[in-house]
C-alpha cells in the first residue's frame, strides 16, 4: 500500500508539471485524453481492479439491512430495515472495542510514525556502507514474520517464569518480583504497540530512506558551503525534504484509523484482557460470522468504512488548509 | 520520437503481460475455490447395480473434521491403505488447526455453502443444519446401512435431531455404542513420584489434593534445575472448561450438561456456575492462588506453554482429561521419565459429594454427517456401512492381522507387543505408520467391553490390556492404593441412572435469534470473570463473584436458560416418549 501511494504521488506530481491549456472545457478534457491516451490506457486495468475488488463488493453491504440466512437466493431475504444498526448502537460492548479500536490505531499512528522516520534519518547519517546494509536488512526482516509467530515471540518473552523481560529486570533491581504484562489490561496496549514498533519499524522506515535518496545532493553541498552542520543538514534539507511523503502516508493512515485489522489482537489476546483487545473486526468476527449473524457484522464493517471515509477527508481537507498537502 | 515510441511499445507490453497475469491469477484462483465441489464426483457411476454390494471403483471424498489431529498421514498408513484397497475410497481429509472446535471454518463454509462432501461438525452441526447443508440419512442407512442399524439397535430415536425435525443428520461415531470404560481418565491428576515419596496419601477431597501438593513441593521447591509448578490448568480459549470450569461441577456430584445443569427431575436448566457449590470450588481455586500453589501463568499462557510445561515435568498436579494433556504426557513418556506422569483422582470439594464421570449417557455424541455437496451420498453411506461391520470395526480399532495383531489358536486377538509399546511411549510416529486410532470417527462402533461373533473385544482397551499398557511408575501407584486400574478408585456406571438427557452439550440449540448472542455473551463474561474471580484477593472474593452472577442474568442468561429448558423437555419426550 505504502508503495502504491507513492507512485500516486508521483503520477500527480508530474501532471501538476504539464501545462495544460487553457481551451473550451468540453473539447479540451477530449484532447488532453486524445494527448495522454497512453497515460489513461496504462492506468485503465488499474481502474477495473479497483472497479472489481472494491466497488463490486459494496453490493453485499445490502445484507446489513436483511435478516441474511446463507444459501437462500436474494428474493428469499427478509428485509429488516435498520435494525441491525440499531441493536449495534444499542450494545455496549460496542463501544468498548470501539474506545479500544481508537486507542490503539492512535498509538500506531503515533509511533508507527515517529519512529521510522526517526530511524530513516539516523540511517541515513550512518557513513558505513556495510553497516548500515546490514542495519537496513535486519531491522525490516520482522516484517516477514507472521503475527502467529510473533504472538508467541512476545507471549514467551514476557513470561513471568523464564522470560526474559522481566528476568533483567529482576537482574537489574528496578522490580522485586516478575510483572505479569499479559495479565493485566492497562498494559495490553503499550505491549501490542511495542511489537508493532519492532516488527514494522524497518519496513516502514524503507519508505523514508527511499524518499532521502530523491533528495537533491546539491542542497546537501550548497549547505555545507554555507556553513551548516550535520544536524542543521537534518533539520533545514532532509526531513523538509520528505515533507510530501509523511503527509501522504499521514492522511492515508488516518483513512485507516478504524479498519486496523485484528490480527495482531488476536495473536496476543488472552482471556484477562479482552475488555482491552477487543477491536471492532474482532468483535465483527465474535459476534457476527462465528455465530451466524451474517448481516450483523456487514452493519459493523459498514460502519468501518464509512467512518473512514470520513476521516480520510477530513484529515485531507486540514492538510490542505494548514499544511498545503493533500492527495485529493 | 523513434525513441519515444519504442518506450511507448515497451510500456504497453509490460503492462499487457501485466493484465494477463493478472488475470491468469485469477483463473487460477476460481479453480481452485471449485475443486472441492468437484471432487467428490465419482470417476464412474455405475455404483447404482447393485444395492447392497460395496463398490470399489476408486473414489474419493473431501472431509472436515473439527477436532485437530496431527497425526493423519493423508490415509498412507496401514490401515488406511487397508480401508482404500477394500473400498475403493480415499478421504481428502482437512482438519481444524490449533487447539480445534472448528467454529470458525464451519460458519464460513455455512456462510458461503462450500462444504466438503463428509463433516465432523462437532457443536456446529446445526449452524449447516440451518443453512440447508446437511442431508437427512434415515432412508439411506435404512436401505444400504444394515450394520449401522445393527450397531444403533433399539437406540435409532436418538439419532434423530429434534422433536420437530426427525430426520436423522449425523451418525453419532465420536463414542462407542455400549461403552463400559476400563480406566479412568479425567478427574484430577497427580505425578507418580509424588505419590511414591508422600506414601500413597489419601486422595479424596480437595483439601487432600491441596495437602499433597504443598507437601511436596516443600520437600522439592526444584525439578531438574527449575522450579516445581504444584499445579497448572490451561485456560486458553475453550479449554478453560476442560480445566477450569467443568471441573467446577464434576467436584460438586453433578454430571457434565456443558455450560448448563439441568434438574434430573423437573429438566429445569440453569447456568451450572449459579450452584451455590460451584462458588465454593472456585473459592478453594482462589484459595490456591493465593497460597502461590497455582501457577501464576494459568490464565495467560497459551496451550502449546502449558503442555511445554506438562512436558518438562515439573507440574506435579494438574485438574483435566487425559487427552487434553496426553501431547505434554506422551513427551515424557518418550523420554523415560514414567515418575513425571501422572494418576486419577475422583476428588470432591468435600466428601459427601460423588464424581458423576462415570453417568452413563447412553447414545449421545458428536458424529459425521453427509452434505449437499456429496454427489453419491449412497456410496458414502455405504463406505460408513463398511466401516461399522465388523470386519471395519476391528480394522479402524485393531489394525491389520499379523502386521499389527495376531490371533492365537483359541482365537484371542492379541495386538503385537512392539505395536503395543510404539503406541504407549511414541505414540505420534507409531499412529502415523500404522494408522491405528486414526479412523475412529469414520463409522460407528461398540465401545469399550463389547465382545464380537468372536468372542473379542471390539475395541483393544480392555482389563488386562490396559493393565499392560501401564508404564511400571503407574503399575507401582496403583498397588500402593491397592487398586488394579484407575476406574477401580472411581463410583462407577451402575451407582448412576442411565441420563435421560443425554449429554447436553450436544443438545442443538437455534442459531438465529436471541439465543447464540446471549450465549456468547455469557461465555465472555464467564471467560473473563471466572480467572477474575479466581486471582482476586481472598477477601474480594465473594464480591467478585456476586457480580458475576449479576453479570451474567443482566446480559439476559434468564431468557436463555428458559429457552434451553424448552429443548432440554422436547428431546427427552423424543427419545422416551414421556410427555413433558
């Protein structure tokens, strides 16, 4: 995804650089498509996959509004109106995962952000090649670890018998007996927010590194004349300079904030702390598909969806006003 | 401009080979999402000659079973070489992964229809029941199943799935017809070396179970370098009621009717954790925690780091079935360390109660069942058929004669000691080349203590077989309690009434409606109360509780246990004819 967005960027990038003349509006739109048929003929399959993938499917959202019972035919259906919707607004479980949906997607909003860019400008002040190489590779390897896997990873990590978290920390003195960190709710979220940090950091961060290197190395060496230090460097051309990527991956993250999935909560949740992990496609997949209610969980990922719609332009529109970025 | 328009054609090129793979990934896709219909077509249909002869023109079936089993060998062992040369049919078996149940696969094969031929659907039977996905068997086994009828006999009424709908959708196969249990496993577990150096104490109450735990683990803070765990349950997922929650009831003298108990008198069901008893079970639970005898971990870990633990020996009680544990068990049996494993205890809270393991249930048990999808349902009523002659029943249970079994000159069946040994102390290696144990669930079948025309047990455990099965730790426990097997410790079958119920966790409950919601809603609260409960401080025990209980009716438990009673009096006026 992150790397469809920026081909995105850069196709708009280069159409903002065509002029375009300023002709009759009917006759212009077909000569400028007449002029870039190529453009338009190489994004087309593209339009059909997003047409089919994503389009197609809003159809089965109609479920939402039946009693919907697998394997009867369409007509067969009974139609409920909103009462999905408003047993759903109705239930407070709902708004637990909700709270705890938010929660969660705004600390890796946060840190997910944060700390790869942090890492991709260090990274990129590293002058060993070799070094660095190896930095690079091993910190983005976790990416191609399953959650299944890291699940375990973290369950045996933090264990109180043997782990070896709290081991050091016992070595250490700065506790007196093993913290129980999966037992306890409060910490669920710092505990699944660390292993997002450490799974994603060095894949999030290739993106930022790949954005440093477009970065004109005249700037670098006009600044060098001009007397800037390395962290003077940092501040003024390289982070100014990755500018336009962090505002598109920003506002399309935000897009995402309540359709993060549920996988990593699933790995990690145990008995103690569902009413701290319980995130809404969870809570979709509990009390809608497992248990037959079809329609009941259509009316949960409508409601995803349109609140990320929402988001998503609203947090263009800011970007336009205050930051003058935006991807629409 | 040359140039530029190679660079056009080149583009167009790549984008076109694009589109195609593409699209050939889709194809491929679509193919494969519909070979699971396709392939349970019979090659050639010319089963329909004859009616009661077994064709055995290679076929074969694709298979769901909701219970994992890691040692299915794609029917390339012996017996399931055996079952293809005499029947023609090969099962492309997939089963659930993980600590099973197979709840999620089966509601999105309701959800899309695309069902495998033959189902071990367990408890969500009736999720493809409502969808339309099963199929009725009662005329089938009636024409092509005489040895179905022969192994059901007088108990056919119990196949039927409700008071509403007769028809017959799944052949009960998880249990033996009949079953007499020769040995004990369930109750509470202690190790064998625990026993040996405390002097075979008296094991009847939980204040005794607790007394030798803390004993023990004060003479021997240590096992092999790391600390002894007194006791350990596993409450990952549903699990938590082999472990945790069941054991509530089967210590306070009430049998297993799942999450509900159920008035043998008036059928009148309630949530068994409303038993004034049961909160005393928990209290001693918490009790436990607090003494430190409870490992910390018990509702954190997951089932692969608590059978870790069961394996490296240093849990000394443990509160579960054998097959629950057995993965961790069989490991130190593996391993020679017969003094880690472990023997069975009818504890009690206290002992005016009676352990209800041995309440006979009569035919009541999870089973396979036929879908729409089948193309030939005759013939696969026929393979089950076979499989529950007699002939398919000593296969399934005994294995091949004189590869796995001989028979001697009287005609005793006797299984052959190294099979004997590989399946006591390596067990996964030796079920996968000899396939024995494997195919239980494929057909019905007699249970333990059903002699054949032969004049053998149908089934391989029986007194002295299990006697010999015993490693030499166990032989030596059970002499200190002066007792032969583990059963002998245990009120057995004939103390108790046959169940007129049935065994209510089988019980087909609606799926639409008010019901799976409150259920579910309840198991929550029960999942994340119980362990509450259990790790909170002594003196907040009782509050913690009380809200439980409170928790539960406000998430609408009342209507739900009125609903269950409704079907609780239907199926007893199905399978007794009583009027209720």
């Amino acid at each position: 995804m992150n790397v469809k967005a920026l081909t995105e960027s850069g196709v708009t990038a280069n159409e903002s650089v065509t002029p375009r003349p300023p002709a009759k509006r009917n006759s212009g739109f077909w000569k400028s498509v007449l002029q870039q048929k190529y453009l338009y003929l190489m994004s087309l399959p593209f339009v059909i996959w997003v047409f089919i993938f994503s389009y197609v499917p809003i159809w089965g959202w109609l479920m939402a509004f039946q009693n919907y019972k697998p394997v009867r035919s369409f007509s067969e259906q009974k139609w409920v109106g909103l009462d999905n919707f408003r047993e759903l607004f109705q239930d407070e479980r709902f708004y637990l995962v909700l709270r705890n949906t938010l929660a969660m997607s705004m600390l890796g909003l946060i840190f997910g952000f944060v700390v790869p860019i942090l890492f991709a400008v260090m990274l990129n002040e590293l002058r060993g090649n070799v070094f660095k190489r190896s930095v690079q590779t091993i910190s983005y390897l976790p990416h191609f670890v399953s959650w299944v896997v890291v699940g375990g990873i973290v369950y045996k990590t933090l264990a109180i018998d043997g782990g070896i978290v709290n081991d050091l920390l016992l070595w250490m003195n700065v506790i007196d007996e093993p913290i129980q960190f999966m037992a306890k709710g409060k910490y669920f979220w710092g505990v699944l927010t660390a292993a997002d940090i450490w799974k994603e950091t060095g894949w999030n961060a290739i993106i930022y590194l790949a954005a440093i290197t477009g970065i004109d190395k005249e700037l670098y060496e006009a600044a060098k004349v001009d007397g800037a230090g390395r962290v003077k460097q940092m501040f003024n051309i390289t982070l100014p300079g990755i500018r336009t990527t962090v505002m598109v991956l920003l506002i399309m993250n935000i897009g995402h904030l309540v359709g993060i999935g549920f996988e990593k909560q699933f790995q990690l949740q145990n008995n103690m702390v569902t009413d701290y992990s319980e995130v809404l496609d969870l809570y979709a997949l509990k009390y809608g598909i497992q248990i037959g209610r079809f329609s009941y969980g259509t009316a949960i990922s409508m409601f995803t969806s349109v609140v990320s719609v929402i988001l998503l332009f609203t947090a263009n529109g800011l970007m336009k006003k205050f930051a003058k970025e935006s991807i629409m | 401009m040359n140039r530029k328009s190679t660079k056009t054609i080149f583009t167009l090129l790549l984008m076109s080979s694009m589109l195609i793979a593409g699209c050939g990934g889709n194809g491929n896709n679509a193919a494969n999402n519909t070979t699971p219909n396709n392939s349970g077509t019979t090659p050639d249909a010319t089963a329909a000659a004859d009616d009661t002869a077994l064709d055995t023109s290679p076929a074969t079936f694709t298979f769901f079973g909701a219970d994992a089993s890691p040692n299915w060998n794609k029917m390339q062992d012996d017996v399931g070489k055996a079952i293809t040369e005499k029947t023609g049919v090969t099962l492309e078996a997939e089963f659930d992964v993980g600590s099973g149940g197979g709840d999620q696969k089966i509601a999105m094969m309701a959800a899309s229809g695309d069902v495998p031929d033959i189902i071990f659907a367990k408890g969500s039977l009736s999720t493809l029941v409502d969808a339309g996905l099963i199929i009725d068997m009662t005329d089938l086994i009636d024409k092509y199943g005489p040895n179905l009828k022969k192994v059901y006999g007088e108990n056919m009424n119990r196949l039927k799935y409700s008071l509403d709908d007769q028809s017959i959708y799944q052949i009960p196969t998880n249990m033996g017809v009949g079953q007499k249990s020769f040995d004990a496993t369930g109750g509470f577990e202690i190790q064998h070396r625990v026993l040996k150096e405390l002097g075979y104490p008296k094991v009847r109450t939980v204040a005794d179970f607790e007394k030798v735990l803390k004993d023990y683990v004060k003479l021997h803070p240590e096992t092999d370098g790391q600390p002894t765990i007194p006791l350990t349950l596993n409450a990952d997922d549903w699990k938590i009621m082999i472990t945790v929650t069941n054991p509530a009831f089967t210590t306070t003298g009430a049998p297993d009717d799942g999450e509900y108990y159920v008035d043998p008198e008036t059928f009148e069901a309630k949530l068994h954790y409303k038993r004034a008893e049961e909160k005393e079970y928990f209290r001693w639970l918490n009790g436990m925690y607090n003494q430190g005898l409870l490992d910390k971990d018990t509702f954190v870990q997951k089932d692969d780091q608590y059978k870790a633990k069961v394996a490296s020996g240093r849990v000394l009680g443990l509160i579960s079935q054998e097959w629950e544990y057995s993965d961790g068990e069989n490991a130190l049996k593996a391993a020679g360390k017969d003094e880690y494993t472990y023997g069975h205890f009818p504890v009690t809270l206290t002992e005016e109660y009676k352990d209800h393991s041995f309440m006979q249930t009569g035919i009541d048990g999870y089973g396979i069942a036929i879908t729409t999808a089948a193309k030939d349902p005759e013939r696969i009523i026929k393979w089950l058929d076979w499989m529950s002659s007699d002939e398919g029943q000593v296969l399934r249970t005994w294995g091949i004669k004189d590869k796995h079994y001989t028979v001697d000159a009287n005609g005793k069946r006797e299984v052959l000691p190294e099979i004997r040994d590989g399946l006591a102390n390596d067990t996964a290696n030796t079920q996968k080349t000899t396939g024995i144990g494997q195919y239980l669930i494929f057909g019905a079948r007699y249970g333990d203590g059903v002699k054949d025309s032969t004049d053998n047990y149908y089934t391989t455990s029986f007194p002295e077989q299990i006697v010999a099965s015993y490693s030499e730790a166990e032989k030596e426990s059970l002499a200190g309690y002066k007792a032969t097997t583990w059963k002998d410790l245990f009120p057995k079958e004939d103390e108790f009434p046959v169940k007129e119920t049935g065994a209510l966790y089988n019980l087909p409950v609606p799926t639409d409606g008010k019901y799976q919601v409150i259920f579910k809603k309840t198991q929550d609260i029960v999942r994340k109360r119980i362990p509450e409960a259990i790790l909170s401080k002594p003196a907040d025990f009782d509050k913690v509780y009380d809200a439980f209980l409170a928790e539960l009716d406000k998430a609408g438990a009342q209507d739900m246990e009125k609903e269950f009673t409704e079907l609780v009096k239907k199926r007893v006026s199905l399978w007794t004819g009583k009027n209720l």
